[in-house]
C-alpha cells in the first residue's frame, strides 16, 4: 500500500507537545498584537489546527507584513526564495534578539 503523501505527514516527533505542555496554550500567545515589521518566530502548536503553517516553516523566523482578519501575513525566507504564509497567533512567538 502507497504511503500518505498528507500535509501532517512525518510530523510525530515534530508536533509532540512534553507532558508538561499539555492541554490548551496560554491566553498571553492569542492576546499578543504584533505590528508590521516585527519579527516573528513560527512556533506550531498541534493542538491547534485551524491557521497551522506547514512543518518546514516549524523554527523559522519571518517578518510580520499585514493582518487578516485573526491572522498574519507573514515573510518567510526559504532557500533563496521568500514566501508569504497566513498563520494564526496560536503559532507564532515573538523573536526576542539578544
């Protein structure tokens, strides 16, 4: 039998919340506003599916273009090209430089 080619695919060890993180995130992550020109870092939380990026974008750090609606536009660079992804609060962080 083929395998599944799905968008969550090789995703166990990736999207695996510890123990400890269980359950629902914080309401300080959905509250954040972000503004156009910070820096974000995409950070997906699986037990949220609505607004997930795909997993090559797990880690990666973009820059906040525009809002819509409850989610952000978001620069992403990936090899040499730059791609822009919608994603919702629930999987964004802010990058803090330093």
């Amino acid at each position: 039998m083929p395998l599944s080619q799905g968008y969550r695919r090789k995703t166990r060890a990736l999207l695996r919340k510890s123990p400890r993180e269980r359950g629902k995130s914080p309401l300080s992550r959905l509250l954040y506003e972000y503004r156009h020109g910070d820096k974000v870092v995409i950070d997906v939380d699986p037990s949220v599916h609505k607004g997930m990026p795909h997993r090559r974008y797990h880690g990666k750090i973009g820059v906040i273009i525009a809002k819509i609606g409850k989610a952000y536009k978001i620069s992403v660079t990936q090899g040499d090209s730059v791609k822009e992804i919608i994603v919702r609060p629930e999987h964004l962080k802010p990058f803090m430089e330093g």
